[in-house]
C-alpha cells in the first residue's frame, strides 16, 4: 500500500481520490444520522463507537483489498477495483433514484442506545468495508485513509444528528446517495484510465 507523507504541521495529507473514496462511503453516514436525529438524540459516546467501527471496516477492507492485489496482476487489481466502484456507484444511484417516502417516515422509532449504535455502525460500514476493498486493490493507504475515514464518519454523524430536526431529510437522503454514486464512478473511471 502507498502511504501518503505527512504534511509539514503533522496531519497525514491524503490526495484527490481517496478523499471521494471517503466521502462516498460516509455519505450514508451523514443521511441515515439526519434522520436517526429527526426522532431521537444520540449520545457523543453512541456517534464515536459508530464512526470508530466505519474506520476498522475501512482499514479492514484496505487490508483484504491489498492482500488480493499482491497475487493478481496490477491491471487485474485496477479492472476489479472499478468494477467494485461502478456496481456500487450503480447501487447508490439507484438508492438515490428509489427512496419510498414510507421508508424515511416510519424506521428508527427507539432512542439510540449502545446495542442500536453497534447494529447501525455495522450496517454503515459494510458501505466502508466493500470500498475499502477496492480502495486497497486500488493501494491507497491503509493508515491515512481508515483515519480520514473515521474522522469524516465521526463529522457527519455528530453534524447529522445534531441537526436532523432542522433539514429536509429527504433532500439530504436523496442526494446524498446520487452524490455518492457519481464519486464512486469517477473513482472506477479513474482505475481503468
């Protein structure tokens, strides 16, 4: 795996694309958190357990992803890291072109609890962990993309929740998913190009 320098004031800098890889698999984070906030207030302690399982499914894909790489051919790693981004991007786009309006209205009805955060983390970084792989393929760095990948993941789930009472969720909800669908395609074309 390439690991990015560090920059001159000590934060690990990262480059143009794994900066869509993150956002495009934090996205969800941000959505799901605005509605999770339009009924119930979430702990700190809930959003922090929740963003640190985004960053170990990360890494945890960047792991597997570069494992698999080191036996296949560079141009074998590359064409299957796109194909994983453009199937996903197609996924978003089409969570994004789907959205039910009963879905939106009638999920999380609890308050958020430990047992809920780790339920929902877990699902939220299945999103981390399949893009982690293809970002491994791919040799992004293991250490500055699951740091970047939490702290996003920590950002948009406090900025989420905080504020799901005061936003359209289903603007939110709609376009995060198309937004996160043009990201993944861009990073599947730039694998192949």
């Amino acid at each position: 795996m390439r690991d990015y320098p560090a920059c001159s004031n000590g934060v690990i800098a990262i480059n143009w694309q794994v900066a869509l890889l993150i956002l495009s698999s934090n996205l969800d984070d941000l959505s799901i958190s605005f509605f999770v906030g339009l009924r119930r207030r979430v702990p700190v302690y809930t959003v922090a357990m929740m963003a640190t399982i985004s960053a170990a499914s990360m890494a945890t894909g960047l792991l597997l992803g570069d494992s698999v790489s080191a036996v296949l051919p560079d141009t074998w790693a590359e064409y299957i890291s796109a194909a994983v981004f453009f199937a996903l991007a197609v996924w978003f786009l089409h969570q994004g072109v789907e959205v039910d309006d009963d879905t939106i209205t009638t999920s999380v009805r609890e308050e958020m609890g430990v047992a809920a955060g780790v339920m929902l983390g877990s699902a939220l970084g299945i999103n981390s962990l399949t893009l982690g792989f293809s970002g491994g393929l791919a040799g992004f760095s293991l250490v500055s993309t699951s740091l970047w990948a939490g702290i996003v993941s920590l950002t948009f789930l406090l900025v989420g929740t905080r504020m799901g009472g005061q936003l359209n969720f289903r603007f939110i909800h709609v376009w995060g998913d198309i937004i996160a669908g043009g990201f993944l395609l861009v990073l599947g074309l730039l694998q192949i190009i």
